[in-house]
C-alpha cells in the first residue's frame, strides 16, 4: 500500500510518525493531509532513506537540488560531490538529471549514496538510449518511456517527473500563442518532438492509467511536470500554461483516485504581480495538491545571479502558497552547475523558504530569527555564526580582519548597540 492508502484508511504509519516528529505536529495531522492529498511523502518501498521529509500544506517548506550530468560535461564523481553539498546545505530532496554519459550508474550511485528523497525525470534516459539504439531520439516508443519509469522505480526513485499535460492540445495553444521562448522544459521538448514525429498523443496522457499502477506498486510521488512553463516573462499565464494545468488538476484527481500521491510542477519565469494569482490557480484547479516551483525567476536579466532571482519568486511564492521550491543556481542558463554552483543555490532557497516559513506559519519559524538578533544584542559572534545558515562563510567574513573591540570591523568604536548600551543602561541580562 502507498501512504495515501494507508493515511485514507487511518493507519499512521513510521513515515507519518517520522515527518510528525520533524514539524513539531500531530500524527494525526499529518495523516490527513496525506488522506486528502494536501500533502505527499515521497518514499519509494525500495529506497528507505534516513532523512524522509513531507511536502505540502501546513509544512514548511522544503527545497530540491537539482544535480546531473549533461551531454557536455560530467562525471560520477562530480554528481556525488553535488550531492553531499545539497545535504550538507539543506536540500531536502535531490534530482538526478543527468543526460550524459553512464547516467543509469550515475543514479544508482546517487540512489545508494543519498540520505534523502530521490527524484527523476525517466523521459530523459528513456529518449537518450533511444537514439543510441534507434538513431533519432524521437523513434523512442511507448514502450521505452514506461519501461524506463519502472526500472526507475524498481530501483528506489522516490518521486518523478513526468509531464502529461503536454497533449495534442496542448501544441495547438503554443501553436497558436506565438510565444517568445515557447518550450523552455527538456522534458516537454522530448516529447512534443515525439508527438508532432508520430502524429499521436502523448503516451503518459493517453496511458496514464499505465504510469499510475507502476506509481501504486512502488509507491512513486508523482509530480506533474510543467511542460508549457514559461521560460520568459513574456510568456507568463498565457493559454498554453494555463491550458496545460487545467489538464493537470485532471490528473491529479485520477492520481488521488488510484491511490498514488501527487503533486504538481509550477513556473518558470513570472514577473512579481503574477505569482500570488498563480499560486491560487494552481491550489484551486488541482484541489491544494502540494505545488512545487522553480523558482520562479521574477526577471530574465539575472545571468550569473540567477539564485538571486528564484529566491526573491521563491519566498513570494512560499509565502502565497507554494510548498516545494526547486533551486536556481548561479549557472542557470549559462551552463552546468558545479559544486559552489550547487552550495550557492541551496543556501539562495533555503532563505527564500525559511522567510516565508515566517509567514506562513504564524511566527513559529521566526523563533530562529529572534535567537540570531538575541546573540547580536549580546555581540556573541560564536552563537551568531553557529546560528547562520553558513556557518563557514559567516566564520571567514567575520574573522577577515582584525578588531580591537567587541563590534565588528564594520563599526569599530562606533557600533549602535554597544553605545546604547553603555548610555542607556541597557545590559545583556536584561534581553
């Protein structure tokens, strides 16, 4: 049986038990959620894993790490570098993409080696052998696709992406938008190349009660992908999107129905004022399935400081609903990520997630904070870097110089709370 199987029938079980304990909630809280698909556990029955998390409302927000090879560049010692930083940073879950080279050891050594949730996108190895065996990537057939989504889901992949909303119809809209960037997502590339190549719909569509007994049998979170996100700002909430998650909030209720758990793949690149209207269609076309973002990036001019511009969508977007923020590194768009890369974006969306923690759980998550700003009342820096979310980096700007002091190099003499101290009388005790 699948957690939402169990939690519909009221059995809690240690995943439940394990997720409970992490968020401070009731068993039974967390039960529910899973019951009423509002929330998801990504936990395959062939991958046990220490670190299991659950996703969705009343949650904190978790973070995912893209890592992975690509045609170009990478190696497997590379991939499991990027994987220990992710979690040494905070990733929650870890997404092997890898396009390139031994990607079947690649993923089984990351599946081995993770102590977190472990997540995929199957089209990609099942198009990739495909023009190794056939020539043209797009003579993959059906059976290919699904056969890759069970290898994969044999060996333990704990949620993936698959991209169903990418329908015949789906094209027609892109067709007919003139977008400027039209299909930015790899995935959905794959396959509209596959469905305008064969003139037939798209098979995790047109076979997804097919997807969904592989997903029940190994208990598989499957995560709706956005094939038709923008990948512009120019393009954002425009029919093809929108068209593509109506499809999807279908499915969600089939997934739900089949018990499997689910959740759904949001933009992409939006400006500011559209991300709270997109929260709140996504939450209410597919029923508050848990909703898992990239990003988004709020501005397409952030080449290099890309981290930058997913965090700012990404802390907006937890804060109007959003539970699943995937990460943008420095490298988005330009190339790769390396390991720094992988550091920098972890960190980027662990801050956009912990700010709107405070919001959305009601001042709970800002206990963290009030420690912080208690530990620079007090000028005590050791508690202050242990409390930061890099302590490393926080340790080397803080000892950068010398001081003579209390203060900071910043200050010096002239720091503001060693002067109201000493004048008011304010002492330490009394915070």
């Amino acid at each position: 049986m699948t957690q939402i199987e169990f939690a519909k029938k009221g059995v809690i079980t240690p995943q439940m038990k394990h997720v409970a304990r992490l968020e401070k909630l009731s068993d039974n809280f967390i039960c529910e959620n899973i019951a009423g698909g509002k929330a998801v556990i990504p936990a395959n029955i062939n991958h046990p894993v220490q670190n299991t998390c659950g996703i969705g409302k009343g949650l904190k927000i978790k973070v995912n790490a893209n890592i992975g090879t690509s045609s170009d560049v990478g190696t497997l010692a590379g991939e499991l570098e990027k994987l220990q930083v992710s979690i040494k940073y905070g990733a929650d879950t870890v997404m092997d993409l890898s396009t390139g080279g031994a990607i079947r050891k690649v993923r089984r050594s990351i599946l081995q080696e993770s102590s977190v949730p472990i997540g995929t996108v199957p089209i990609y190895q099942a198009m990739i052998e495909a023009g190794e065996k056939y020539g043209p990537i797009v003579q993959a057939t059906a059976d290919d696709i699904f056969q890759a989504i069970e290898e994969q889901a044999v060996e333990g992949v704990d949620f993936i992406t698959v991209h169903c909303g990418v329908t015949q119809a789906a094209i027609k809209s892109l067709r007919n938008q003139r977008r400027v960037t039209d299909v930015v997502s790899r995935g959905g590339a794959f396959l509209l190349g596959w469905m305008i190549y064969h003139q037939r719909e798209n098979p995790l569509y047109e076979h997804y009660d097919r997807l969904l007994d592989i997903a029940r049998k190994y208990d598989v979170t499957l995560s709706l992908g956005d094939g038709m996100r923008p990948g512009s700002l120019s393009d954002a909430t425009d029919r093809s999107q929108v068209q593509e998650l109506i499809t999807l909030g279908e499915l969600v209720e089939r997934a739900w129905d089949a018990g499997v758990q689910v959740m759904v793949e949001g933009p992409g690149h939006l400006p500011l004022n559209h991300i709270e209207m997109n929260i709140q269609l996504q939450k209410s076309l597919c029923k508050e399935a848990p909703f898992y973002v990239l990003g988004p990036l709020v501005t397409d001019i952030g080449a290099g400081y890309d981290h930058i511009t997913g965090a700012i969508g990404g802390a907006l977007a937890g804060m109007y609903g959003a539970d699943f923020l995937c990460y943008v590194t420095p490298a988005e768009h330009l190339s790769l990520p390396d390991a720094e890369d992988v550091k920098n974006g972890v960190i980027a969306s662990r801050i956009a997630a912990h700010a709107a923690d405070i919001v959305r759980s009601q001042g709970q998550a800002a206990d963290w904070d009030k420690q912080m700003s208690v530990a620079r009342k007090h000028l005590d820096w050791e508690t202050q870097i242990n409390l930061s979310v890099d302590p490393e980096k926080a340790r080397s700007i803080r000892s950068k110089y010398a001081v003579k002091g209390r203060a900071c190099s910043m200050c010096g003499d002239y720091c503001a709370m060693d002067l109201v101290e000493k004048y008011l009388g304010i002492t330490a005790n009394k915070c």
